[in-house]
C-alpha cells in the first residue's frame, strides 16, 4: 500500500518518481530506517560528511506523521515569551527561541 499524501500530491514543484521496494543488496556506509524529519536529517548531514548512505521508509519519505504535522514547525513555544522569561530567565529564553529559528532554518535548507 502507498500512502497519499497531501503535500506531496498537491505541493511539490518538482516530481519526484516512484521508487520500488528493495529488491537487491546495496551497498553503503550508513544505512538509516525511517524518513521522517530525524531520518532525513541524519542522511543530509552524513551526505554532507561524505558518506554513501541509504534510507528506507515503508511508505513515502516524509510521507506519514512529519509529514502530516509540518504545519507544526514554526519557531514558537508551548510557552508564551513571558513565561520563558518568568521561568528560565532572559538569557535562556532567547537562547530556546533561537534555538527553534536555527532549527527550522535547517529543515528548510535545501
């Protein structure tokens, strides 16, 4: 079974193909289980330090619950500002919102 899925189906710029289930040996230095957001970003920073690397997922990369949650990423809080501050002081509230914006800007990055 393939999951549809909304972003892919409906906002993707560019197409990407169908991939059939592995049927061979590959070879590679890191082999990752699981496209979601964590999966992907292991492979892009492996891909970065020069490893071959292979990823699997049983459905769509990014296809089942990262996928379906991406409107979630924003840089906010379950904590308003205030209360950040209120808790944990200036310093760490700004270092966790700057935390969140380096984090989706990683995401983001291509």
């Amino acid at each position: 079974m393939i999951n549809q899925n909304w972003w892919f189906s409906t906002l993707l710029r560019k197409q990407f193909k169908y991939c059939p289930p592995l049927d061979k040996e590959i070879k590679c230095d890191v082999l990752i289980v699981g496209g979601g957001f964590s999966g992907m970003s292991a492979a892009a920073e492996f891909l970065l330090k020069g490893f071959k690397v292979v990823l699997i997922d049983r459905n769509i990369v990014g296809g089942s619950s990262s996928g379906r949650s991406a409107g979630f990423l924003t840089p906010d809080s379950e904590l308003e500002l205030h209360q950040l501050v209120r808790r944990y002081g200036p310093d760490t509230a700004e270092r966790i919102g700057e935390d969140r914006r380096q984090a989706g800007a990683f995401l983001a990055r291509e």
